[in-house]
C-alpha cells in the first residue's frame, strides 16, 4: 500500500494533526514492518496489514464467486448423502428441521433442494443408475472440497495439495462422518433443551434455556470455522491462529444470516422480477457472501501465523551482497554446531525465533544452501510431518572456504559466447581474489566458530536419543 505525503498546511493546529494521522498511517502501512517490537498492539497492526494486502493481492472476490458457484452444484448431491444417511438413522425429519433452523436466510432454496433431493434418491434407487449415481455424487463433492484445499493452499502459499489417494480417503471420511455428527448434535441439543427445562421447571427459566442453546450454537459455528481452518490446508496451522479467525468468521456468517432473514421483507422485488426462481440469484448472493467471510477469515489465520515473515521486508529486498552472505554462515554455523551437538535438527522457525533472523530471509537462504548441496532436509518426527536441517557432508569438511567455493559455483555459467576471450584480465583478477579468499577460510570449520548465547531467548534443544 502506498504511503502518503505530508501536505503544506498554514494552519499550526491542523497540520499537526493532519502531520500525526499521516505518520500513524504510513506506520501500519509500511513502518510497522521495520519496528521488531514484540508486543500484541504491534501484532494486530501486522496481521491486519498482511490480511488486507493478502486479500487484495490475491483476487478473492473472484475466487469467492467461483467457489459459490462450485457449491451450488454439489448442493442437491451434498443434501441427497446428507439425508440418505439420515433416512437410515430414521432421522431425515429431525435432519430437515435442523438445516431450516442452521439456515434460516435461505429456507426457500432449502425448501426447493429438498425437493430435487427427493427425486434425486427416488432415481438412484432404480436399475443401473444406482452405481453412476453414486460415483457422480462422491465425484462433486471431492471436486468441491478439492477446489477448496487448492484455494486455502493458494492462500498459505503452499504448492504441493494433497495427494488424491489422500483426497479421496479423507474427504469421503468427513462426507460420511458430518452427517452422523450433525444428527447426534441435534440430538443432543433436543436432549439439553428438555432436561434443562426438567430441571429448571419455572417458567422465568425459559429464556435463559433459550440463550443456552443459542449460544451453543454460535460457540458450534466458531468452532466449524476453526476446524475448516485447520484441516484443509495441506500445512500444520496453530489453533490458537484458527480459533481467531474461526471466531471472527463465525461471527461475521452469524451477522450475515441476521441481515438476510430481517431483509426478507424486501425480497418482494425480486419475486415480481424472477418469479418462482426468485431464491435463486439470493442462494447465489448469500454463497459468494459465505464464501468472502469464509476466506477473509483463511487470510487472517495465515496472516497470524506468519507476520514474522514479513518483518523487515524493506531491508531484505535491498539486502547487500556482504552481509547477505554473513548472515548465511551464521545460519550454516548453527546448523552445524547442533548436528555437532546432536541435537534436534533446527528448522527455519526456530533458527528465526532463536536468533531473530527475518524468517522470508531464512526461508531464502535455507533454499539456496539446499540448492548448493551444503544443507539436507530430515524428518524429526515418527508422522514424518515436520522437518529439519542437517549438513550435507563431513563437519571435518566443511570450512568456511569450502561453502564460499561451493555457493560461487553452483548455478549456470560459461553460457554467454567469447566471454572469456573478451574480458581476459578482469576474469583472471576475480578468479584470483576467490582463490585468496578460499585459502583464508580452509582452515576455520564452521562447526567450530563460537556463537554467542542469545539473550532474552530460550532455545528449545532437544538432545537426540
């Protein structure tokens, strides 16, 4: 986002103030970045920032309408799974009055889709139709659920999904698990409702039973968010970052359905418009709306996970050469000092957090030392999610000339015809220089530089068994 420039004002009195809101502007905008403050006034300002440029960097106004589009079509065949396994609970009754309760603002489209439902099951029980249905059904919902772990991963920044054995094991897990759990909720909301009203038997009670059960459901609504939050990216989410943003999403689609259920005394408009298809082009506003809250929500929960990236984003762009290049032997000297130690094998977060290293930066360097062959990636743990750094041959080996060897000769060279021939002396004088510079750093392992103790930091070294 731009900064703004402080005007010529005559008035002392306006200019000050004027001069003071332009200073706290430019300060979230871009200044907040270079403050390494670590409190939670700080933290806010950086995630909103983030989540803001995040947003708009990423066009989700047009995902969110895409992705509104892919639920309308997985709804009659979401609903039909839905209540054949309702149906056979002997619940589809029960399953019906809690999708009217959970969705007010769109009881006509409900209305309507279950009538599409009805005759979707009465077609999928007959003849050859039952198999194609099926795999028909299974397929728009793993398509939909698909498209939505590509969006949260496009969000996160991660480039490889799922894999689809994955995909296919684990989304057709929750498709059969959701509705067992949406029956045994409503069943345990119908159970709640009459023993509190056992127990509680004045009639003064009521409305209390009632905010009860309310709030239940708002807490049940925060909770769904977070967990979308956390399963569908193809990444390790905290849930305290989930939880945040699960609930102010939650609250924002609470708010939502409020405004669409008090506003449909101005739906009259659009029936004399659309007639009996009236719910249709309201269904297709309420899904982009759910979908926009759904994923400004997935922004601020990658947004407050990952400020730390982004500090100092100014500096790293117009980062030297020279110190650039300090700060990679340093980032090498730990990893070879804890593989020394046989500790547990650092990964970027903790060398950053330990150290209070810019993670984009660590993020860089780490990948241009895995490039050159210096670093490898291990497990650290049994599930083989998480990972760390460990050098890539003998300590005894690795010298600060050898990496500085190493770094200067791994990528493409030797491809720009008659170089050599044309720039003889200047080649010969740089050639010589890294030569002296290798000689100079043969003798000091890297393993063996002395670190000073970080202060403030509690270094979290797990020794290897």
């Amino acid at each position: 986002m731009p900064q703004l420039k402080t005007p010529q004002i005559k008035n002392r009195w306006l200019a000050k103030i004027v001069n003071r809101a332009i200073d706290r502007y430019n300060y979230c905008v871009s200044g907040v970045w270079d403050d390494s403050n670590n409190n939670w006034k700080v933290k806010i300002i950086k995630t909103l920032n983030l989540s803001v440029q995040s947003f708009m960097n990423k066009d989700l106004q047009s995902v969110a309408c895409g992705m509104a589009f892919r639920t309308l079509l997985a709804t009659v065949p979401a609903l039909a799974l839905l209540f054949a396994i309702g149906r056979g609970f002997g619940f589809s009754n029960l399953l019906q009055e809690t999708l009217l309760k959970s969705f007010p603002a769109q009881k006509i489209a409900i209305e309507k889709g279950l009538s599409f439902v009805d005759s979707y099951l009465a077609q999928a029980s007959e003849g050859i139709f039952v198999g194609v249905g099926i795999i028909f059904l299974m397929w728009t919902l793993i398509s939909l659920v698909s498209a939505a772990e590509a969006t949260f991963n496009s969000i996160w920044g991660i480039v490889h999904g799922r894999t689809m054995w994955r995909k296919i094991t684990d989304y057709t897990a929750i498709f059969l698990i959701l509705p067992i759990l949406m029956i045994c909720a409503t069943g345990i909301n119908v159970i709640m409702s009459t023993t509190l009203q056992t127990l509680l038997p004045f009639q003064f009670m009521t409305p209390l039973i009632s905010w009860l059960l309310d709030s239940m459901g708002v807490v049940l609504t925060w909770l769904f968010f977070t967990g979308v939050y956390m399963l569908l990216p193809n990444t390790k989410v905290k849930f305290k970052n989930a939880i945040v943003a699960g609930i102010l999403s939650g609250t924002a689609f609470i708010i939502l359905q409020f405004l669409f259920v008090s506003g449909q005394l101005y739906v009259s408009k659009y029936n004399a418009i659309y007639g009996s298809f009236s719910f249709l082009p309201l269904l297709m506003i309420w899904l982009q709306l759910v979908w926009v809250i759904t994923l400004a929500g997935a922004v601020v929960c990658f947004s407050a996970q990952n400020i730390f990236r982004y500090s100092f984003a100014t500096q790293i762009s117009q980062i030297s050469f020279d110190y650039r290049r300090k700060i990679l032997m340093a980032v090498l000297i730990v990893i070879a000092r804890d593989f020394k130690n046989r500790m547990t094998p650092p990964d970027a977060q903790k060398i950053s957090f330990t150290y209070e290293f810019p993670m984009g930066l660590i993020t860089e360097i780490l990948d241009e030392l895995t490039n050159a062959g210096l670093v490898l990636k291990v497990f650290v743990d049994e599930k083989r999610q998480d990972f760390g750094y460990v050098p890539a041959i003998d300590l005894s080996q690795l010298t600060v000339g050898y990496v500085i060897r190493q770094l200067r000769s791994t990528g493409a060279k030797n491809f720009i015809p008659d170089f050599e021939q044309r720039f003889p002396d200047i080649i010969s004088i740089i050639d010589n220089i890294n030569e002296n510079s290798y000689k100079l750093g043969d003798d000091t392992r890297l393993c063996d530089v002395p670190v000073m103790k970080p202060q403030n930091t509690a270094e979290t070294d797990i020794q290897l068994k």
